[in-house]
C-alpha cells in the first residue's frame, strides 16, 4: 500500500508541474480531473490495514466522482460559455513558473521532511507533496489573470488541504469528508456563475481589469 500511495504522490507532482507550465485552460481542467481520481484512490492506499473499508470507499466513490467529474464539467462548460480556450498574458510567464515550481518543490521537500513523522503511516512523500500542492494552488491564484485559471487554483490548493488529511483518512467520520467535498462543490458552482456574469457584462474573464471599475467610478465623481 505504501508503494501505491507513493506512486500516487509522484503523479500528483507531476500534475501540478503540468498545470503550471500549461495555458489551455482544457488541458488545465483535464490535469485537475485527473488529481481528482488520484485523490480519489490515496484514502484506500493510505488505509493502514489494506482491507475493505466501506467508509472509505464511499468517500473515494464521492472524491472521484465531485473532483474527477463533476467540477471539471462545470468548469468545461464555463470554458465553453465564455469562448476563453487559453491564458494568453499571465501575471508571470510559464517558463519561470516552472523555475518557481522546482523551488517551491524544493522548499516543500524541506519542510515535508522536518514535519513529516519519524515512521509515515503512509509515505514520507505524503506531507511534501501536500505542501507543494497548496503552494501550486496559490500560485495559480494569484499569477494568472483569467478568473477561471484561478477557480483552477483555488481547486489545487484545496486538493493539496485534503492531502494533508489523508493519512488521518481512515479515522475520520465520512461525514466530515463529504461536508468538505459539499463545500468545494458549492464554491465553485458559486464561481461558475460569477465567471459566467462578467464575461456576459464585461466581455472578458480578466480579473485584474475589474480593479479599473473603481478607478472609474472615482474619476466621474471628480468631473
């Protein structure tokens, strides 16, 4: 279960590298279906004693089926809605993202191995990876400019939060799980609207450009 769990970890890492090289927002949507399913399968690699647990396996079956299917089609069809099919001009360019990538990767490894425990239940890439995952979803949040690129984001960082709790999977009430899946399901359905909404009013998904409306708005109250 440990080697499973670890090559999981691996394609996770992967796939954040992935999503901070790319600039179609398709292939962005289909990297973050994919950590879906591989968030789906760690609570039952991280299950210490390798045997069926139906808890488990309900809260893998709700993962992979709200991460790995249900978002990333609301997301494609917010795509499709907008007609935006690439970030074109982000905060910070994509080669230097991926330098930025290497040394968060770098930084988390750092920190995994001061935090993680002497004897990981699950893998002693468990925590690193989290960590880097989180920093991945931050950095997408605020370098790029379209605000579905940044729902993208805002997905990752929540995958990396729900990293870090899998290794207490087995432990933890389903209840608690699902809630947390619940939430993430409503933020970004809340986001799809709004995404909707200001490219009907405005003609574009920049969201650094809505900072100008107030600075609009202050200019006519001066004349």
């Amino acid at each position: 279960m440990t080697m499973l769990a670890s090559i999981a970890l691996v394609l996770l890492v992967l796939s954040n590298i992935r999503l901070l090289g790319g600039s179609r927002l398709g292939t962005l949507i289909q990297t973050v279906a994919i950590q879906g399913v591989i968030l789906a399968f760690l609570p039952l690699f991280a299950h210490p004693g390798g045997g069926l647990n139906y808890e488990l396996l309900a809260m893998a079956a709700a993962t992979g089926l709200i991460k790995g299917l249900v978002l990333p089609r609301m997301l494609t069809r917010a795509v499709r809605d907008v007609q935006v099919r690439r970030e074109v001009e982000p905060i910070v360019g994509y080669s230097t993202s991926l330098l930025v990538g290497l040394a968060a990767l770098a930084v988390s490894a750092y920190l995994g191995w001061k935090l993680s425990p002497a004897e990981p239940a699950v893998s002693p890439l468990l925590v690193p990876v989290a960590i880097f995952t989180v920093l991945v979803g931050l950095f997408l949040i605020m370098t790029r400019r379209k605000a579905l690129t940044q729902v993208v984001g805002y997905l990752v960082f929540e995958n990396g939060i729900y990293t870090f709790g899998v290794s207490l999977a087995y432990r933890q009430p389903l209840l608690v799980e699902l809630s947390v899946l619940l939430d993430v399901f409503v933020g970004v359905f809340v986001m799809g609207i709004i995404v909707f909404h200001i490219q009907r009013e405005f003609d574009h998904i920049d969201a650094d450009k809505l900072s100008l409306l107030r600075d609009g708005e202050s200019q006519e109250e001066h004349q």
